[in-house]
C-alpha cells in the first residue's frame, strides 16, 4: 500500500551513514518496551538541507520491508488530518467521508493494533513544531517518521540531524546534475553554496538547462546571489532557497524581533560557530536597545530558541553555539542598506574586540583564537579603524604565528599591511607591528632573505617612532638577532642579544618576550662555543620558566627542556642529555594528546629531532635511526624540500643510518641534502661547510678517502673563514681531516694536526668532552704508529678511563676506541 510518496530523486546522491543510521534507529525497540513500543524518529536540519529527500529516500529504498508506506504533508494541521484519514479507505475502515476526525481516531486506532497490517511506515513530512502533532502520532508496531526544520523535536522524539552535503557529497552531486562539469569547478560551486542541496539542486538545473558554466554562474551569483538562488525551483520542493528562508526570517520577525536584530549580526559573523557567550558579553562593547537585549540572558536565550525553532541557526547547546549558513548570511546581508550594514558590521567588531584575550603568546588562549580567527577575518575587522579592533586582529596573527599557521599569517599580515599603510601611512605603530609578525612569519616559512629585508628598515623605524626602548621596538629587536644567525653572523648575533636581555628585563620583567630573548641568547653562546654559558643560561630560563608556569606541562617549559637536553648535549653531557630529551619527548606526547599541541606543529618536531640527536649520541643507534626515520617523514609533509628544519632532519636521518652502517642509503640522504644548504642558506654559511663532513664521513665509509679528504679540505677553509681557526666546528673538522691524512699515509702531518687541535680542544672544551676524548683516541694512534708507544700508552690509557666515566663501557663509541678504532665527528646542525 503506497500513498502520496513524491517521486524518487534520480540524482540523490550519498547520505549512506544517516540512511543506515535511520534504518537502525527505526528498528529499534525501547528499551524493555513491548513489541509494540513505535520508536519515533524525527529528521531535522535548515530548509534546504536534504530532510524530506532523505526521508523518500529511505521509503524507496526499504518499501519491500512494509505493507503499508503513508506520505504526509504536515506542514499545516488541516494537512496532517486529511492525509491521515486519506488512509482509512486503505485500511478496509469504514468512515463518512465528512467525518475527518473520525476517520483519524479510525485510522490511528488501526495503526496502534497492527490491523490489517503490522508493518507500517508513516512519514510526516515538514512538522514544523512539535505542537502540529499532538494526538496525531501513531503508536503500534510500525515505524514513525518526520522531517522538520525545528530542533525542538529533541526533546520530544528521537532525532537525528541531517547537515549539509560533505565536498564529496557535493561533487558527486554536481557530477550527476551537470554532465561535464569539472572536479575543479564542481569544487568551487560548492564552496561558494556552502554544501546545501537545494542550492546545489537550483544551480545544477540552471546550469544542465541553460549550458551555463561555472565562472558565469560564479560570477552571476557575486552580482545578485538573491536573483540567482531564485531561479530554477526544484520539482519536489515548494520554495527557492530564497523564498524558503524568507518565509522563516519574516515569521521570526513578527514572532521576536530580538531574534531578527540577532539573525542580522550573525551574518556578519563566519560561516562558522558562533560562541553564545560573545552575545552576552557583547553588553560591554554596544550601546542603546542592543544592549539592553544582549544584557538579558532570558531574551538573549528566547532569542535564540527563536532561530533554532525556524531553521534560521543550528544551535548546538552541547557547544553553545549557534550557526547561520553561509547562504543565508549573503541574502541577510543583501536585505540590508548600506548604512545598516555598516552598523551591523561594527556591531559585530565591536564584540568580537570584547572577546580578545589579549594573550597569543600563552597556549591556554589559542582555543579562544582559533574559535574568533574565522570569524575575525569573515567579518572584515581588518577594516575596522577602532584602535582595539586592530590590537585584536595583530593578536589574532600573531596566535596564527606561533600556532604555526604560517601561510594563513602570513595572508593576513599582508592584509592588514595593506589597508592599514594606506589608513595611516607606513610609520604608523599598527603597521610597524605588523611588519614585525610578517618578518616573523617569512623567517619561519624559510624565506630568511626576505625576513631580513623587512625586519631592517622595520627595526629603524621603531626606534625612530616609537623609541629604542619600546616593547614593540624589543620584540622586533629580538627578532634580529635570529636574522643574523641565520646569516651565519653567530659574533654579531651574541652581541645584539646580549645588549637585548637587560632591555627585556627592564621592561617586560617576567615574561615569555623576556624568556624568547634568554633563550637566543643560549642559542647565540652554544654558535660560538660557548657550551658551558649556553648550558648554565638555558638552565636559568628553564627553571624560570617553570616557576612563572607553575610546571612542567606548559608548551613553553617542555620546550625549553628540550633545549636544555640539546645544551647538554653540546656540552659533552650525552648520558644526562639524552634523559633529558626522553622527558621533553614524553611530556610533549602528553600536550599533544590533550590537544594543547599537535603533532606536526614545528616546537612539537623540534623536540623529537633533539631526542633523535641525543638517543644516537648516548650510544642508542637503532633508537636514534628510529625517531629519526619518524621526525623526517613529518617534516617532509610540512615544510618545503629547501627548508633549513627539514634540511637539519634529513642530515639527522644520514647520519643515523651512517652509524647503523646503512652506507648507501645514508651516501644518497647526505649527498642530496649538503647541496640544498648551500641553496637554503649560502654557499658560505657555516651549516653549508659542516654539512661536508658528513658527506665526507660517508665517502671514507664507502672506502673513497681521496674524495673524502678534498670535501674535509674544502670545509676546513671555509669554517675557518666563516668563523676563525679556533671554533668548535673548524676543529672537527681539523680532527676528521686528520683521520684522512693519516690514513693516506702522511702520519706525521696527521699526528701535528691532532697534537695542536688537542690542545685546543681541552682548552675549549675541558679534558672529558666526547670531542675532546675522540680526538685525544685518534692522536694516541698517530702516536703508536710513529713509535711513539709511551706516550700512546699514557694517552690511550688515560682517554678510556675518561671515556668509560663518561659515557660507560658499553657505549658503542668507548667499545669502538678500545678495540683501536678510529673515531669521526659528524655535523648535527642545532636550530638556529
């Protein structure tokens, strides 16, 4: 028995789980009901969404599963009676045909019994309310289903929401509805319709009728959305797109026109969530009969029950946040004079300013941020001339920034640098930050030369506006020094910072701009081999640090732990610094399952590179080959192939699997990656002269000592050039060019070379270094091969010792020194 069901949708297209989830809820039973306990199942969502298409769907689809299938339109009471007592003929019951009600109580009371027929399904369609069924819901053995607009519906049956297409969903749409259309343009549609299958429905007809293509649909839809969502009505439903939301808006106006003013702000907003709670709080930034509403939580609350009830918001109390659809915002807006839009529009900066809070620098706002960025950008605060409209939209960048939402920062940095030089002109303060954070965002995306370039002129503009000693001058300032490492300007880099900290310290006192600049100052004294000062400074900041986050589960305390481990590290402290690093790593791990970090965020592989640096160097070689096999695969789906980080993993992975003895697949990592440095960085930089060690260091394990000793010649010229004769990397290198020469028989030259850089490197290092040891290891075998055997004796005796103190008897580099091996020195490049 088959009664005014609309004819079946040759195009519908997905909605496979919310089908299988309807059929599974329909067939389920109460909980210790009867077999007679109808569960029912209400479909609710915006007008438009797909409720009743869903709905013929699922009678389509399942009809060979019951005797009877009964279409009601309920959009109107005197509707739902006679479809009803349309039924009773159906059912073999004998009723006056002017006896309506009668023919219902007949009808429900036949339904309720299961005769003639057990399995039923009734389909109410468009109940807007719950009231418009009172009395009329069967109850029985068979399956009971509505579609509505109203998210009332929750209360009173069970629901299930149906939302917009997915982009798949979407496409596979237009697909069908458009033969030819292109992915890419099918794509784009979508995304200017925001998913919703009426709108998709309307444009599909257009374009399959008139050959109209994307761009001029596109294009015709900017000029006129109204004119264009008006056009093409779909067979089976009643109302455009644009009549359908008309009809909704201009009931809640006459119903609450609280909730009207509040529709039109929402569509200032993004297309995203809305946080209630910037409603309410929006008390303290608007003036006059706004604010006298927004101040009443109970109108506010009615307010927005108002739009949830008419399908003009979806409102998710679990959240509590309301929701208006991109469409819906564009034809509001396009309702609007201008100057009510522009008071709209202001309205909603205004509240969003209220919103601020006023930290990106601390983790605990970034939800804060993520939540008003969309909404921020979407609502055109860039444009707002009010002072606190422009601190929130350099906050909002500046969270983006150190988020690590590079591109999205930088977009709108350039942005806001556009409107705002021509407001106010290039030495305007909110320029000059900005530009700031840009300079910030360049480096961290790889583009050094351009950070510099901008970060410069910036610099001196501040000092000249706003003074040496200002906080926005500092923070750029502290951004300087980064410019010059990243030049290999590791002395000037040292200077500036140590003339930026007492400023900071001045004038931020205990701060995380004060901590940023602690912290370059550590990575300024380990460049110049300072390793000692580095490690003594990093260990203050950390401890620092702890105290002014009370803890060790802060974003900024883990990461300042890893660098401790990396100082330590440097410092000759292997043991104590892989420890170290194993702690970051876990309380890292901990961040990111709480989401307060995630997994690709650069601080994140930051900390898993240093512990794959300090598991190898401790002497785990298979763990070290492990994460570092692991941090290079991450570091490959962010960060462009000529990256310095990336380039820094890619050197970690060589010389891992060089020290597990995977010699090719470690000659064709290495070798790749020492020619992007030059690239990257300059062909003069001290990184792109280290690198060739360990590209040399895999020729002499590939027995090509010849070409080993040209690479480690040309290194040694260019470090000591880069950064003078006596420099921690220059002496590596000395001592790995004296395992060449000795090995190309020259033993005397070899033995002068290690005799001088021993000297030089107890002096800078102390007497039980690594480095110190390696080298003191490789002089004793110069020494026994010139004849030389006391004083081989007493040497190599001496550095075992040593080296068993410090690192243990069973590490892989003491084993190797004690069965009269030569020892190598690779290149790790530390963050610069």
């Amino acid at each position: 028995m088959w009664g005014h069901v609309p004819q079946r949708n040759k195009n519908f297209t997905g909605r496979t789980n919310q089908l299988s989830e309807l059929r599974e809820r329909l067939m389920a039973r109460r909980p210790g009901g009867s077999a007679t306990a109808v569960v029912p199942q209400a479909v609710y969502g915006l007008g438009g969404v797909g409720k009743t298409q869903l709905a013929m769907e699922y009678a389509y689809q399942y009809a060979h599963e019951y005797d009877v299938v009964w279409w009601v339109s309920a959009d109107q009471p005197g509707l739902i009676r006679a479809g009803l007592a349309a039924l009773a003929p159906r059912l073999g019951l004998t009723v006056a045909l002017d006896r309506t009600e009668d023919a219902v109580a007949a009808v429900l009371d036949a339904l309720r019994q299961g005769t003639p027929f057990k399995n039923w399904l009734i389909v109410f369609d468009n109940a807007e309310q719950p009231e418009s069924l009172t009395g009329l819901q069967p109850q029985g053995p068979g399956h009971l289903l509505i579609t509505s607009r109203s998210h009332r519906w929750q209360s009173r049956v069970d629901t299930l929401e149906i939302a917009v297409f997915t982009r798949a969903e979407s496409v596979e749409f237009l697909d069908r509805r458009v033969p030819g259309i292109q992915r890419e343009g099918a794509d784009r549609l979508a995304e200017a319709l925001g998913d919703l299958p009426l709108a998709l429905e309307q444009a599909g007809a257009l374009q399959a009728e008139s050959g109209i293509g994307v761009d001029d649909y596109l294009e015709l839809f900017e000029e006129n959305a109204r004119q264009v969502l008006s056009e093409n009505l779909v067979a089976d439903y009643p109302h455009s797109v644009v009549t359908t939301w008309n009809l909704a808006r201009d009931a809640v106006g006459r119903q609450n026109p609280n909730a009207l003013e509040l529709l039109r702000r929402c569509a200032f907003f993004g297309a995203e969530p809305i946080a209630r709670d910037l409603f309410s709080n929006g008390k303290f930034a608007l003036d006059g009969d706004i604010r006298d509403f927004l101040s009443n939580k109970y109108e506010l609350a009615r307010a927005t029950r108002e739009l949830g009830r008419y399908a003009l918001a979806r409102i998710d109390n679990s959240a509590n946040t309301l929701q208006v659809h991109r469409l819906m915002q564009r034809l509001i807006r396009d309702d609007l004079s201008e100057a009510e839009a522009e008071r709209m529009e202001h309205d909603v900066h205004l509240i969003l300013t209220v919103a601020d809070p006023n930290d990106p620098e601390n983790v605990d706002t970034w939800p804060a941020y993520a939540d008003l960025y969309g909404h921020v950008v979407a609502s055109g605060v860039v444009h707002c001339q009010n002072p606190e409209s422009r601190e929130l939209f350099i906050n909002v960048v500046r969270y983006l920034y150190r988020s690590g939402a590079f591109s999205a920062g930088l977009a709108e940095a350039d942005h806001a640098i556009e409107h705002w030089t021509q407001d106010a002109g290039a030495d305007d303060p909110n320029v000059l930050v900005m530009c700031g954070i840009k300079a910030d965002l360049l480096w961290m995306t790889g583009r050094y030369a351009e950070a510099y370039e901008l970060r410069r002129p910036t610099l001196e503009s501040m000092r000249r506006t706003l003074g040496p000693e200002h906080e926005a001058t500092l923070i750029v300032l502290n951004g300087r020094g980064a410019d010059l490492r990243i030049r290999g300007e590791f002395r000037a880099a040292l200077e500036l910072d140590e003339e930026s900290v007492p400023l900071h310290q001045a004038v931020f006192a205990e701060h995380p701009f004060t901590f940023y600049a602690l912290n370059n100052l550590a990575i300024d004294y380990g460049l110049n081999s300072r390793y000692e000062r580095a490690l003594e400074q990093r260990l203050q900041n950390y401890e620092a640090l702890r105290i002014f986050y009370g803890g060790d589960d802060h974003v900024l305390v883990v990461t300042a732990k890893s660098q401790l481990a990396q100082d330590q590290r440097q410092a000759g402290l292997y043991l104590q610094g892989r420890e170290t690093a194993e702690q970051a790593y876990r309380l890292c791990n901990e961040l990111v399952a709480r989401g307060r970090l995630f997994e690709l965020h650069p601080l994140t592989l930051a900390i898993a590179r240093c512990l794959a640096v300090n598991r190898r160097k401790a002497g785990d070689f298979p763990g070290g080959l492990v994460l570092a096999r692991e941090v290079y695969d991450k570091y490959t789906r962010i960060f462009a192939p000529d990256h310095p980080d990336r380039l820094a993993a890619a050197i970690i992975l060589g010389n891992a699997l060089r020290a597990e003895n995977e010699t090719d697949d470690a000659v064709d990592r290495i070798e790749r990656t020492v020619s992007r440095y030059g690239e990257a960085l300059g062909a003069d930089h001290p990184y792109t002269h280290g690198n060739l060690l360990n590209l040399a260091l895999v020729r002499r394990q590939e027995n090509n000592l010849a070409e080993a000793r040209e690479l480690l010649e040309k290194a040694l010229a260019g470090l000591t050039r880069s950064l003078g004769p006596e420099h921690h990397y220059t002496l590596t290198c000395v001592t790995n060019l004296a395992t060449a020469v000795s090995e190309s028989g020259d033993v005397e030259a070899a033995q002068r070379m290690g005799e001088s850089t021993l000297t030089h490197f107890r002096s800078l290092l102390g007497p039980n270094h690594p480095h110190t040891l390696v080298c003191a290891t490789n002089y004793s075998l110069d020494l026994r091969q010139l004849g030389r055997a006391a004083e081989a004796d007493d040497l190599y005796a001496e550095t075992i010792d040593r080296y068993q103190k410090v690192l243990g008897k069973e590490h892989p580099d003491v084993l190797a020194a004690m069965n009269g091996a030569r020892l190598d020195f690779d290149f790790e490049p530390p963050a610069l």
